[in-house]
C-alpha cells in the first residue's frame, strides 16, 4: 500500500509548531510529536494538501512556505508513504483546537528531548543544516525501529550511530 501525506513545520521565534498526538485511539503517531499534515485527498498537490492540512489542524492560513523534501517511509508493516515536507514561516488567522492531539509552540533546541520518531531526528537536522531540497528514505522494522536511512540515495549513519 502506498500512502501520499504533507508534513509543516510552522516556525515562529526560534520555535516549531508541535503536534503532541494524544487523541486518536489506534493511532500510528500516539503519544509522538509531529508537525502538522495529513493526506492527500483527491487530485491535490503537495502545495493544495499542505495549506488544507494546515487550516484544518490550526486554524492558520499560510502566506511563505518552502518545500524541503521528499521523505520515503517503510513501514516494514507493507505500508510506504511519500511525504512532502515543508516547513513555513508567515501566517494569518486564529489557533483552533486540533482533534488530533495539542498543539505546542516548541523551542527548535527542546526539540531533540521529546518524544519523536528516530528518523525524524534526520530530518530535524537537514531542515537546520541545509537550504537544498533532500530526498530521504526511512526504512523501519514494522516494530517503529529505524533500520536503514539514505540521504539522496546514499545510505547514512543512523541517529544512535549504528550504520544503516
């Protein structure tokens, strides 16, 4: 099964947008924090699911994003998703309550200490270090363990440093 979902990071004052999913009862992102999204609906385009997602979770419209890249998850469970990431930096209207989970505004320093996926550690350190749009496929053991990562088409060291 191939999935296709958008991913923002909302930044505001050295801080992200967080989504702490508590509410969903069988929910492959419980208790993680991600960034806002969701997936495509019909004959959307990374930009039309990214700003939709967006609304629909925070209430906010975009006015300046960028798209940072192309994330490939295997689930290890049959299930591989493309994620488009992007990340945002302006705005307009006023925060709702999310139905899936609560929404923090994190400092990009704390990030690191919560209780995130371990390839999206990878991706925490690409937005920071780089501008240039990536290509990352995350491989994962259908048991939410990261077993092997590439950057554009290279494999890298994991976050805990074992290779992949």
């Amino acid at each position: 099964m191939t999935n296709l979902s958008t991913l923002c990071y909302i930044e505001q004052d050295g801080k992200y947008l967080m989504l702490h999913r508590i509410v969903k009862k069988n929910d492959v992102n419980k208790d993680k924090w991600i960034g806002v999204g969701g997936h495509f609906e019909a004959d959307e385009s990374p930009e039309e699911c990214l700003i939709r997602e967006v609304r629909e979770e925070t209430g906010y419209t975009l006015t300046s994003w960028k798209y940072r890249g192309i994330v490939t998850f295997v689930s290890g469970n049959g299930v591989t998703e493309y994620m488009s990431l992007f990340t945002a930096d302006s705005f307009t209207g006023d925060p709702i309550a999310c139905d899936e989970g609560k929404l923090v505004w994190v400092d990009k320093k704390e990030v690191f200490r919560l209780n995130i996926w371990e390839g999206d550690k990878i991706f925490f350190r690409l937005l920071e270090e780089t501008d240039a749009f990536f290509s990352l496929k995350l491989v994962y053991d259908g048991n939410s363990r990261l077993v092997s990562a590439a950057l554009n088409g290279k494999e890298m060291e994991l976050p805990d440093g074992r290779e992949s």
